[in-house]
C-alpha cells in the first residue's frame, strides 16, 4: 500500500511539473520584461504581493578575522571545501559550480547584486545565520560589511537566526582536521555572554529601519533551543527567565516587544510523547511562531522528501495555537563536508526547479488558509553551497529556480490551476 500511494504522490508530482513545465517556470533563460536583471539580462518588476519570502543566508564564504586563519586557511572561506566535492556516484553533481563564480558574501558589491537579483525574482526577506562562539561572533562580516553596506539594502528585510549549535573540529574542514571529531566550539553562553548578545542585537541590529518585524516587534529565531536551555542550567524556568529578560530589553530600546520564534531545523514526525513535550514546551518557554530551516524527513527522492515535510508540518500546526511558518528546500546533499556519505545520504531523485516551485505552490498554500498569522515562507537556502540547498543561480540549473519562486510568488500559476 504504501509503494502505491509513493507511485501515486510521483505522478502527480510529475503532471503538476508538466503543467509548471508549459506555464514557463523552469525556463533557465530570461523571461521578456522591463527591467535588466544582475546578469544583463531581462525579467519582471517585482510585484508587492503580501508575501514574505525569506531565505537564510549562510555567511560562510569570507575570509573571518576571528577564526578564519584556524579553520579556512586559504583564505576564501568554506569554497575552500565547497571545491572540493567529488561525485559518491554516477550523476552526482559535484563540486557544484556557481554561474556567477566563487564571490565573497561579505562584499557590499556582491551584496548588492544578490539584492537586487532576490527582490527582482521574489525573495524580499534575508535570513542570516549568526553565530557566537568563544565570548564573540563568528561570520558576522556577511551581515555587517557585505548587507549593512550594501547601497540597495534598503531595497531587502533581514532577521537574524541564532545558530547556537556546537561545531566538530572537522565538521567545517574535514580537509584540515580529516578524522578529528573532538569539540571545537560549545554554543552554551553564560549569563554575562547572553546578556552581551541581547545588547548587541539589539543596538546593531533590531535598530535598523529594515530589520524585519511582525507587530512593530523584532523577530529573532533561536535554533537550538536545547542549547538555549543548556545554557541555563537545563531548566525551562530560567531560560524563559533569560527570554523575558531580552523581551524587557527590547521594550526599553522602544519597540513592543519581541517576536521570538522557535526554529525547528529539520525535523521529523513526533510521537505522541515528543509530540506533547514540543507542544508543553513551546508554551511554557513562550514562543510566538515556530519555523523551519529546512524541510523535514529527508530522503533520496526530493518529492518523497517534500511529502514528509507537508505532513510534519500539519502536525505542527495541529498542536500548536502561534504560527507554524512553512519551508521549502531546494535539496540536500552535504556530501562535501562528509567523506564517508553516499547515495542514500543526498536528495537526488526528482531534485528540479518543477518539484520545488510545486511545493512551494503548497506552501503558498498553506500561508493562504492561514489568514490569521503573516504570509511568511521560507526557504532554505540562498547560498548553501555546501548543503546542495540555494536559490543562487548555477551551471546547472541556472536561474531555474528564481524563476520558480517570481512564478509562485507573482501569481502564474493560479491563472492555470483555475483553467
């Protein structure tokens, strides 16, 4: 029963695509327009659709003052690994090859054309990935030297995630430290740290005019709240304690409050247990949405792997009175930090701009039934190059699936579902 109903879920898939298909979304070259896209060519204004389309940023591709000479000695940040992937199999793509080569995410000149490239296609929200490690941060540069100076970030909402997980020595350059899997950095902070980041955040950050905002309040994504708790002794208590303190801080900086939202990174279905812990869990601690940074329960076929996603998100939002934010992913295939991965490891079946600008139909969707909570989506990712997970364009694919997102996003293919 269950291989009838995968066959059944791949044929549908396959006719949603070929209707995608002929409505133009996969087309790689420029569709006719007035305005002149990044690479010279042609595309549609962005429309003001009501949408928040939010991509995280992984801030990886720099050289870091802090601890770049440590972890990526040669100077240009994790392409370091990203050109080295090699192909576990016939067909896998690897290293993947970016059309607009290795650039530096902390340039503003490089900043701005990804901007310009986003707002043009869809994408009006930026999600960074930020880190803090030792008593300090960590790639902060893409945000501070490449987004805040970029001319046009006017033009671009951001938000910040808190990526406040514990990093392996050879989990970022398994070239350098090959089998050494010993802890490089701990994300627990202690209470002096906290109250730093809250201050720092606050000043730098949620006082920017376009920092994004739900309600007037700040949204600022926590995710791992695990390691959140950790830092507070394990108990939910206090850590609910150190959340109402940074609400308290925001309120004194003028703004509301503060929208704090729970990341639950990939994710599976719950059993009935995890499923009432999550739930008891998000209330107590006081959360105010629930995202994703990636779709849930991965698997080689990028539509099973997308079915799974749908149905962990149901259960989400069936337990859960705030909002439970929907996410697309591109795909999965992080291969390059990873020797031993093979086949059964990375998305690789049915992995194209059709499959992906279909779920992202449904997550349009869902944001649609949803009236009653801000019609945000994520998507993961603009630039995990070494994650197989971006909207950037490639050689493969090229602008595949930007024209997938301007095609959802912009409305297309509602005009031939009502057909």
């Amino acid at each position: 029963m269950k291989y009838l109903e995968i066959k059944f879920q791949v044929a549908v898939f396959f006719l949603f695509s070929y209707v995608l298909f002929c409505a133009g979304f996969v087309s790689c070259t420029n569709a006719p327009s007035s305005a002149n896209n990044a690479d010279g060519g042609q595309t549609e204004e962005r429309t003001d659709n009501g949408y928040y389309v939010a991509a995280y940023i992984w801030p990886s591709c720099h050289h870091d003052e802090r601890f770049g000479d440590m972890l990526w000695p040669e100077g240009k940040g994790e392409w370091e690994v990203i050109n080295k992937g090699n192909p576990r199999f016939d067909g896998h793509y690897q290293p993947r090859r970016p059309l607009w080569g290795c650039e530096m995410d902390n340039d503003p000149a490089v900043m701005e054309k990804w901007i310009e490239t986003a707002v043009r296609y869809g994408v009006n929200v930026f999600v960074f990935d930020w880190y803090w490690y030792d008593g300090g941060p960590f790639l902060e540069s893409t945000l501070n030297d490449g987004f805040l100076k970029a001319k046009n970030n006017a033009d671009m909402q951001f938000y910040i995630m808190w990526a406040n997980h514990d990093v392996k020595k050879n989990y970022w350059n398994v070239h350098k430290f090959t089998n050494d899997t010993t802890l490089l950095w701990n994300a627990v902070v202690d209470e002096a740290n906290y109250k730093t980041i809250v201050k720092r955040v606050i000043e730098r950050y949620f006082k920017q005019p376009n920092y994004f905002k739900i309600d007037g309040c700040p949204v600022f994504s926590i995710f791992s709240v695990d390691k959140l708790m950790e830092s507070f002794g394990g108990d939910a208590t206090k850590a609910r304690q150190a959340l109402d303190y940074f609400r308290e801080e925001v309120k004194k900086a003028g703004f509301p409050d503060l929208h704090i939202q729970w990341n639950q990174g990939g994710g599976a279905l719950m059993s009935p247990e995890n499923a009432k812990q999550f739930s008891d869990r998000v209330n107590e601690m006081g959360f105010n949405s629930v995202a994703m940074y990636n779709m849930g329960g991965t698997d080689e076929d990028y539509i099973v792997y997308g079915n799974n996603a749908i149905d962990i998100r149901a259960q989400m939002d069936s337990l859960l009175d705030i909002p439970v934010f929907p996410c697309v992913s591109i795909g999965w295939d992080d291969t390059p930090r990873f020797p031993t991965k093979g086949i059964r490891d990375v998305v690789h079946y049915h992995n194209t701009p059709e499959s992906f600008a279909a779920l992202l139909y449904r997550a349009k969707q869902y944001a649609d039934s949803h009236p009653e909570q801000p019609k945000l989506i994520t998507i993961n990712a603009w630039n995990e190059w070494v994650e197989g997970s971006y909207l950037l364009p490639d050689m493969l694919n090229g602008y595949g699936y930007l024209e997938a997102v301007r095609k959802i996003m912009n409305g297309t293919f509602d005009s031939y579902a009502k057909k």
